[in-house]
C-alpha cells in the first residue's frame, strides 16, 4: 500500500470515529430508527464521506446486519441494547467501527465484556500473531466475564473497495494460520452474548451487494443496478436507499428478487442470536504496525 492510499484510510478512520463519537447523542428511548440512520449516513456526507455500507441499528438479541426499512417506524425501547455499526469510504479506503450502548444499565457486564476482548486483542496483534490465536484471546476474554462470543461472527481483512477481504479473525480460538502483516488492515470486532453463542439468519434482508458489476443484462432492473454501480460499485447498500431514489416499491423489490436469482447480487439477512440472547459488539479498524497495530478509528 502506498502513502496516499495508506492517508485514505486514517482519514476514513478518523471521519468514522468522529461520526461514532457524534452519533452515540442520537441513542435514546423513543428516538426513530430510521432517523438516527439517517442521520448518521447524513453526517457522514456532510465529512464529505461516504457510507462504506448501511448504518446497522441492531438491537438485544439481533446481532448485526439491520438496518431500518424505508419508512419503518420502528424506535428504541426502554430497555434496549442497542449497538450501532457504521463505516466510512475515502478514495476506495474503507474503515468500520462499532458500539454498544445499554440503556437499561443492567447489562453493563456484558457490553463491558466485548469492549474488553476487543482492547485485549488490539494489544496482542502484532506481525507473526495468526488469526486463530486473536479469536483464541477474545474467547478466553469474554469467556472469564461470564459469557459466550458469538462464534460464527468474525472480524475481517479490509482492502480498498473490499469490506470483507477473505481473511477472518475468528471470536472463537481456531487452527487457521493466517498471520498478520505489516500493513495489513483488519476490522477487529467481538460480540460477546449472554445466549446459545451463535446466530441464524432472519428472513428480513435490508442490506445488499453487488457481486459483478458489469454482467448486468435484465431489461427491468438495469437501471436500478447501473444506480447502484454507479454510486456503491460492490460495497453493501440499503433496499431503503433505492426506494428513495426509486420510489416504486414494487420495481424496486422485484429488481432485488430478480438480481438475487441470478446471483448478481448478495443479500446480508438480519442475524439473531439462536438462543434469543442479548448480543454485544464493539469495533474497530486496526493498522498492523511493525511491532503492534494501531486503532484507525480510536
Ligand atoms: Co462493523
């Protein structure tokens, strides 16, 4: 990675710990999903920025990979445990970071559990460290807190233009050997969970990618897919996003159905914890330094 293309990247770093700093006063009983989604997605092109994927508002026992329908009327509730996932695109560099917050002040525990594995592994990830051994050190974490990390959750390796960028680290102690690089990018991201320690997804999908930008050939929904090359490319986007522009709810989700047939595009369903659990997460994107690694959204 070159200097400019390593500068986008702190910068997409630092627009998304900003913004998640800023967004934690949207967090309150009563408050629209929606608004707070749009509201961030809002801050974040008022940085100049854009959404590396759709703000995820995922609450209690939804682990990730919500985020409010168009028009949904959905708000926070009393007790709520609501964790909110955002990221930032610069230049094609990608960052993601993520918080818990707990408004019923019961489960302290429990957000505190998945805050500290995830400093632990911010410390322990170093050059010649794999993957399986960080999933190893955030099960060991949340384990001696009481709970159970989520196991088929993980973070990944972020390239430029590429969210998940084939490597995973695990929450949960693995053999795979990949080892960190210097240079090398990662989104670090546990979720600890007071459940059964998995998650299955939900028939609801909000969230979408495209896999081939360029093989889009159906009649009908060529135009919603040039939309969407044209302002997302392959990063992940909301149903909600095309409805604005689109307004037909009826072309816009026979185009999703139609795209998802033909493997054009991919859907990312809302995940439950199987046991109906709480979840928590929290997140960051971590540089992999000579020695260390460094938080890019601290
Ligand atoms: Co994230």
């Amino acid at each position: 990675m070159d200097s400019t293309e390593l500068d986008s990247f702190r910068q997409a770093g630092k627009i998304a710990s900003k913004i998640r700093e800023e967004s934690k006063r949207l967090i309150i009983v009563g408050e629209s999903l929606l608004d707070i989604a749009e509201t961030v997605e809002q801050m974040i092109k008022e940085e100049g920025a854009n959404a590396a994927f759709p703000v995820t508002i995922s609450i209690n026992d939804i682990a990730a990979h919500y985020t409010p329908e168009f028009e949904s009327s959905l708000a926070i509730g009393e007790k709520d445990l609501v964790k909110v996932d955002l990221g930032i695109e610069v230049n094609g560099a990608l960052s993601d970071t993520a918080y818990s917050i707990d408004l019923s002040g019961e489960n302290e525990a429990l957000t505190n559990a998945s805050l500290n594995a995830l400093e632990l592994a911010i410390k322990t990830i170093k050059p010649g460290v794999s993957v399986g051994e960080i999933g190893g050190v955030i099960e060991q974490s949340i384990r001696s807190a009481g709970f159970k990390p989520i196991s088929n959750l993980s973070g990944h390796m972020i390239k430029s233009n590429e969210l998940h960028a084939g490597i995973d680290i695990p929450n949960i102690k693995t053999s795979d050997p990949y080892q960190f690089k210097e240079g090398d990018i990662f989104a670090v991201e546990p979720f600890a969970t007071n459940g059964a320690g998995h998650v299955e997804d939900l028939e609801q999908v909000e969230i979408f990618s495209l896999y081939m930008p360029s093989s889009i050939k159906m009649r009908q929904s060529r135009k919603i897919a040039e939309y969407v090359v044209k302002n997302y490319g392959t990063l992940p986007f909301a149903e909600r996003w095309i409805r604005k522009e689109f307004k037909s709810r009826l072309l816009v989700s026979a185009a999703l159905r139609e795209m998802l047939q033909s493997h054009l595009l991919r859907g990312y369903p809302a995940l439950r914890e199987v046991g109906r659990g709480l979840v928590s997460q929290f997140e960051h994107t971590i540089l992999v330094t000579k020695d260390g690694c460094e938080a890019l959204t601290r």
